[in-house]
C-alpha cells in the first residue's frame, strides 16, 4: 500500500499534463441491464453527460456528516486552510473513505462506468455565506492525467445547494465538443480554479442543478460546468467524488491514490489505498 501522507492535493501543471498523449472524447454508457439507475437516465446521461438529482443519504444520516464536516472545517482553518483546501480527503479522512466506497454512490456509477470502477479522489468546495468566490466555466477533465477521459464526478450536497447560495451549473451536451480552449483567470476573478472556458453558450445548454442535502449529482470529465458565488447567508458546501474505470491509465503517480470500489482492477496499475486510521 502507499504512504498515505503523500500530498495529492497540488493540480499537475499544464505543462505537465500536457506531456501526457490522452484518448479525449466521450465514452457513452452501454448498459442493456442497469441496477440502480433506469434505462432512461443512461439515455439521458449519453445525451447530457449529466444526471440530477439522485437520492443518497436521508435526513439523518446528511445531519450527521454535516456536523462531521463542521468539525472537519474547523480543524482545517485552526491549521491554517481554508473551506476549499479540504482535497485528496479520503487518503486522510476515514468517513470521507467511506463516502468514496458507499454501496448506493458506486452503484450509480457502476451503472455508467461498468464493472470495475476505481474511485481516486474527493474534494470538499465549501462556499461560505457570502465568500465571494466562484467556480468559472471548466472541465474538469483539463486538470486531470487521466487517459481516455471516461471519469466522472459525483457531487455530494453536504448542505441544500441552490441558486441563492451558488450551486451548480452545467452546460448539458457541452461532454460532446471535447477538449475546449480555456483561458488562465487571475486571483482578481475571484475564481475558485485557475481557467475559464469562454462563451460557453455554443457548446450546450445551460442548465442550473439544485440539490437538497443528501442528494448527488454526477457528470462527465468532458461537462463544462461552474458555479456562481454565494451571496447568501447561508454555507453552501459539496464534497466531490471522482471515479473512473479501472482500464484508465493514470499518469504523474495519480494511480497510487485509487480505491477499487467495485469489481476489479489491475493491481499494478491501480495498487490501491487502505481506509485511513483517523
């Protein structure tokens, strides 16, 4: 197993990932035989590269990895982060390994991605009320060494995500374009990334997805999608899970941080993490 203390949490540089030859297009799901989603929701996620809402944890069970991460946050802060810098977490966080491994998510993702699934990374994006701070348009697969681009992200609603406190927004069909041209934004932007895809609008159709608390959402490595800030009183938190098929390559030692959450996988490609202690 890997030295869990390794830091993930720095984003490979363009340069780096651009030394990377990746397979970029859209893999679309083919599944005669889905066990947690329906027929048409794979047709609409081969359609949108997008699926919302899907119910996961109930009331209580929200509640109580919402007070978690209350005590996650502070934590953080008290050594210096902030509500963004919550990243790789699984490979620390024993109940954030748990989230990344749950039955109800991977059985979602396992209808999409097939048998052997790896899941490799979860990142919390918590808007404080009134913060600022946005997520501009992107794919996420542009921050990613991963070859070809069948990832997925699922996003996790620790708190009810809406309009009024910044949830997300996508561009549905934009999984179809490929690679986008981004530009660099600067710290004036207030952006939570470092780049933004222009003009989004030519690319698909705008769309904005609220969650209650509980609740996921998942989209392709190819979605462009972003949020606005929160202007609200209230937080606005998600924890974001990534998976992937276990017959993607993973360069630049990404690999090293994968869980094998369903099926299996090359264990020299993918040697996998063990649920941390704490």
């Amino acid at each position: 197993m890997m030295n869990q203390d390794t830091d993930f949490d720095i984003i490979p540089t363009r340069e780096a990932i651009a030394t990377v030859e990746r397979d970029i297009q859209f893999f679309p799901a083919k599944n005669g035989a889905p066990a947690s989603l329906r027929q048409d929701q794979i047709t609409e996620w081969n359609e949108t590269g997008y699926l919302c809402p899907l119910d996961v944890y109930d009331s209580g069970e929200i509640r109580d990895i919402r007070q978690y991460f209350d005590e996650l946050l502070a934590s953080e802060i008290a050594a210096g982060g902030n509500s963004y810098s919550i990243s790789s977490a699984h490979l620390k966080h024993a109940r954030v390994w748990d989230m990344l491994t749950n039955p109800r998510i991977v059985g979602y993702v396992a209808d999409l991605l097939g048998e052997d699934v790896v899941g490799w990374g979860s990142h919390f994006f918590c808007k404080m009320p009134h913060d600022g701070k946005r997520v501009d348009w992107h794919q996420d697969c542009s921050f990613w060494p991963l070859t070809p681009t069948k990832a997925v992200t699922v996003w996790l609603a620790i708190d009810d995500a809406d309009a009024e406190n910044g949830c997300m927004e996508v561009y549905t069909g934009s999984h179809t374009q490929g690679l986008l041209d981004f530009e660099s934004s600067d710290a004036e932007s207030n952006n939570v990334l470092d780049q933004v895809v222009k003009n989004p609008e030519q690319y698909g159709k705008w769309t904005r997805t609220p969650l209650r608390g509980g609740q996921i959402s998942i989209h392709s490595d190819l979605l462009v999608h972003g949020s606005m800030p929160n202007h609200s009183d209230r937080r606005r938190c998600g924890l974001t899970l990534r998976y992937c098929p276990a017959d993607v390559h993973a360069y630049l030692g990404w690999n090293r941080k994968g869980v094998v959450v369903h099926g299996m996988a090359d264990r020299q490609a993918w040697p996998g993490v063990s649920r941390p202690n704490a």
